[in-house]
C-alpha cells in the first residue's frame, strides 16, 4: 500500500500505475514506430484494443505480478505486430492473409449495389461520405472506395487515373 487510507491507496495506485503503463506504451512506439497503432489491418485493429485493454489491466494491478505480467505483455503485441508487418512486406501471401482488399462502391456516378450489400454500407452512408467529401452531384463521382482499413475514398473530379484504383476489388 502506498497510503494507509483505503480511498487514497486506490486513488494513488490507479493513477501510478496507469501513468507507468502509458509511459511504457509510448516507449514502446517510440522503438517500433508509429505505425504500429495505425489500423492498417484487422491484426493492427485488434493489437490497439487489446493494448487498451492491457493498460486498464495493469492500471487495476494490486501486485507488481498484476501489474508487470500487461506489460511484458505489451511488448510481446508490439514484437507480434512488428513481425507480422515484417511478413506483410516479405510475403505476398502472408499480405493476402491479414490484409482486407478494398472494396468499389461506386464507379462513375453509379452505386454499385452488390458491393453495398456485400459490404454492409447503406445508401444512407455512402451518401453521408459523399457529402463529407463536398460532392456536389453523383455524375462528379469518378470511384468510392471501402479502404482496407474500413475508410471510405471518395474519389470525384474530371479524370481518374486508373492507377489510383489498381487492386481495389469489384463485387460480384
């Protein structure tokens, strides 16, 4: 116990501990890099809440086992993600593996309905992401894309290089 009042312990030991284990996140980015909390992929997805998850578990700690065992466990996310990103790179299938292909929704001013269905996005949504981008009409719209990170693309003007949609993935 740091305080012998019960109230003032808790309070002490849960700001202390959550201090320490931000701390230790941010050292740990600082070695592997910014990119490991993107979410580039799904396993980037699930390393960010699980490293949520880590720090409220060392932050409710009432030991130094409690507390340094989401730690050590953090390091060993922070070496996974690197390692998998390390693949992603060396292995087109590894790449394949972890990686989700983003999806066209729209092509030329036409929502694509089975990539809507397939997908799970609305009309209403896409809509909502055509406003956000300052789309004025549908026939400004050259491609909508659903990232591989469950971002939305609108891509609208006069022209569209074709490379911009290059392994993007048509529905059907």
């Amino acid at each position: 116990m740091i305080f012998s009042n019960i109230a003032a312990d808790v309070a002490a030991r849960g700001i202390l501990l959550s201090g320490v284990a931000l701390v230790w996140v941010i050292i740990l980015v600082r070695v592997v890099g910014l990119r490991s909390l993107s979410k580039m992929t799904p396993f980037d997805f699930v390393m960010t809440v699980a490293l949520g998850s880590l720090v409220a578990a060392a932050s409710q700690a009432d030991s130094w086992i409690k507390f340094s065992q989401p730690l050590v466990a953090m390091a060993g996310l922070f070496a996974l993600q690197w390692l998998a990103a390390r693949l992603r790179k060396s292995s087109s299938r590894f790449e394949k593996l972890v990686q989700n292909q983003p999806l066209l929704l729209m092509r030329d001013g036409v929502m694509l309905h089975d990539a809507l269905r397939q997908s799970r996005v609305t009309e209403t949504d896409l809509i909502a992401k055509l406003r956000e981008a300052n789309v004025l009409d549908f026939s400004e719209v050259r491609a909508v894309v659903l990232e591989s990170t469950g971002d939305v693309s609108v891509l609208h003007g006069q022209h569209l290089d074709e490379q911009l949609i290059e392994g993007v993935r048509r529905a059907g």
